[in-house]
C-alpha cells in the first residue's frame, strides 16, 4: 500500500473539534451537550448579511478577482481608516477564512525550516499551519499568574536564531483572552527591528475587549510599513463563522505581491460570502456595544462561577470570549472525554477544549482547559453545575 506523507502523520489532532465524536454519541444517548469547546457565537448575525444572501439572483455564480472583489477591500480600507490605520484597498488581500490569512502569512515569509515565534498557549491550529508549510512553531511560555501577558524579552531572545523570521501575535488572545498593552505591542516591535524579523498580527477579536481595555493593532507600530502583516476575518466580528472570508493586510508591496500569487494559485474566495461580508462592514455601532455588553455579562458569570469550584482557578480575560481554566485533574485531555462518555448531571454535561493541545512544549496544559463563553448565561450558569458535580464523582481528580 502506498505511504502517506511525513506532513499527514504530523498533523495534529484538534483539541477543539477532537472531541466531537464523542459529543455526538452522547446526544444520541439524549444527553444535552453545552458546547464551550469551540468559538462559535450564538448572537445573531447582523441582518445585513443574510439579506446579501437572500437578495442575490445573478444568473451565473463566476469567479470572482483573486485578490477578493473590489468593492470589500474597499471596504475594509474603510473601517482600517476609521480605526486611524492607513491601510489602501491594495493592502488587503481576500482570504478564505482567517485560517487562510495565516497560512498565506507564514508561507509569505518563512520557507520549510524556518521558524515563527508564538506565545503560548495559542491558537492550536497554528501548529496545523505551521506542519502544511514545513515551518517550525516556536513556543515561548507565557504565564498564567501574569494573565498570559507577554513574557520578557530575554525568555523570547533566547529562542531567536538565524531560521526565525516572524514572531506571531494573537491579541485579543485565543485561547486565553489576554489584550496586549500598547507597551507590549511595542516591545514585540522593537524585537522585529532588533532581530530583523515580520510581526504577524491576529486580530480578529479586536472588537471584543473589555472594562475599558483598549486593542492595539500592529499596524501602529512604527515598524509596521515594512514589517507587519495583520490577519482580520468577519467570522467572529459579525458571528459569522459560517462565511468564510478573512484578510491579509500588509503596507508592504513586497509582502503584498507575494500573497497575490498565492491568492493565484487558489482561484478565488466566495463570491456570494464577500458580498455577505460587504453587508457587514455597513453594520452600526450600536450591534458591537450590544454584543460587548452582554460578553461582559457572560465573562463576569463563567469567571464568578468556575472560581467558586474547589480547585478550580481562572483569571479575569481582558478580551475574545475564552478563558482558560486549571482544574484539579491530573489530565484535562482524560476528563474532557470522560465528561462525554461516562457523565450527565440531570441530562446535561460540558464540552471543553483541553489545553494540552494549545501548547508547544509537550507536557503543558494537562490540568487547562480552553473554554469558550459563546452561550447565554442560563446555559453558562448550568455548565458550572455540571462541571461542580463532576468534579466530586470524577476518578482521576
């Protein structure tokens, strides 16, 4: 039988989707699942949106330009611009997805063996990213008693050598929710100019952020012309996870060129998606200050209510709508699964992303998990019963 490639084998499993296998079993059993494993919000998305769906009636669904219609990158110039970022419509390149962005990002500059600095615990699928393009994802801890801020400049030098080419930022933070200050922005600044290195910047949260924390993007940075690349998405801006359409943004012509003829290589993103998400940037501010507000409400409640549990810690996230929580488990990965095969509370259980899984450096995480606070409040407030009585009943706690 023929072989699979090295890159097959070395892919990682999700700890955000490995489980759900597991959860659908149990729902067949009648068991309600209250799903806290993945981003996926359950506000509505803005009107404008659907109706973008709804009203179109073109005859033929062509392709559309590589780079993504006009008429968005237009628009996303425009809400850049509206942030005081000056970003042009040739700066943004169309994507399929974020996930996309960062796959064009990390192949724009890194070839296979070189290497991008992350912070850990990160968003896990950059390991994915990372093992498709052959580049090397360098963890650099970051600690839970500091809110998962960035660690010191000395901890990140230490792992800079002559492969590494990017250090990679995600603020508002998944899995952790951590908002970097301006002041750790800059430094991750002046360590890309010290080092000669990219900045790529996930931002996709950058509206949700908390009791007056403001988001710093890396395209102010004073650095930013020549070497950041900022990853965007509408996916979670306007909970529209469903329409796959994400951005490069890069004031850099040479950066800009290269991700050009990757967008080349893929034809095109949807058609219909991008005329959704053009919808979108028409929505007022009014949905944003709602859907922050009531993130408050549901942080406030799953924060308050996983404190209260014996054993259990998790710190106050700044922004995003994910905590990552210690429990008194030997192995999350063991008591993520075990809470789907063998446990209910009054017909309900939890599901969880284990936090092993956002961590590089093997060994780290096995008592976190990520969890996502993307239901309402009566819910939250039940996945806090159920994981209460687990706990007590659990072996392996």
């Amino acid at each position: 039988m023929p072989q699979l490639s090295k890159r097959a084998h070395d892919m990682p499993a999700s700890p955000i989707r490995r489980l759900v296998p597991y959860a659908d079993q149990a729902k067949a059993r009648g068991v309600r699942v209250h799903h806290l494993n993945i981003g996926q919000p359950d506000i509505a998305t803005p009107r404008g949106m659907i109706e973008a769906y709804r009203s179109y009636n073109d005859k033929v669904l062509a392709y559309g330009p590589s780079q993504g219609l006009p008429e968005l990158r237009r628009a996303v110039s425009d809400y850049f611009k509206r942030l005081s970022l000056p970003v042009e419509p040739n700066h943004v390149s169309v994507t399929v997805g974020g996930s996309e962005a960062v796959r064009f990002a990390m192949d724009a500059v890194a070839d296979p063996g070189d290497e991008v600095i992350v912070f850990e615990p990160f968003y896990a699928n950059y390991a994915g990213f990372g093992v498709s393009g052959g580049v090397k994802v360098a963890p650099v801890r970051a600690s839970a008693q500091d809110g998962f801020h960035l660690p010191p400049d000395e901890a990140i030098e230490a792992v800079i050598n002559p492969r590494t080419k990017a250090i990679l930022v995600c603020t508002p933070g998944n899995p952790t929710g951590t908002v970097y200050t301006a002041a750790e922005m800059a430094r991750v600044g002046a360590l890309a100019e010290k080092h000669d290195l990219f900045i790529i910047s996930d931002e996709v949260y950058r509206e949700f952020a908390y009791d007056g924390v403001t988001v710093t993007s890396a395209l102010s940075l004073p650095c930013a012309k020549d070497r950041v690349i900022v990853v965007d998405s509408v996916s979670k801006r306007y909970s529209a996870c469903g329409a796959r359409v994400g951005f490069v943004v890069s004031t850099n012509d040479a950066v800009n060129e290269a991700v050009m003829r990757m967008c080349f290589a893929r034809l095109c993103p949807a058609t219909v998606d991008q005329l959704a998400a053009i919808a979108g940037y028409a929505t007022p501010q009014s949905y944003f200050d709602e859907v922050v507000a009531e993130y408050t409400k549901r942080r406030d409640t799953l924060v308050a209510g996983l404190n209260s549990l014996k054993g259990v810690h998790t710190y106050k996230p700044e922004g995003a709508f994910y905590t990552v929580a210690t429990f008194p488990v030997a192995d999350c990965d063991h008591f993520a699964q075990w809470l789907l095969t063998d446990f209910s509370h009054e017909g309900e259980t939890v599901m969880m992303a284990p936090a092993s899984g956002f961590y590089g450096t093997p060994g780290l995480g096995k008592s976190e998990a990520r969890i996502a606070y993307v239901l309402e409040v009566p819910a939250l407030e039940a996945s806090v019963r159920v994981l209460e009585a687990a706990l007590k009943v659990y072996p392996g706690a």
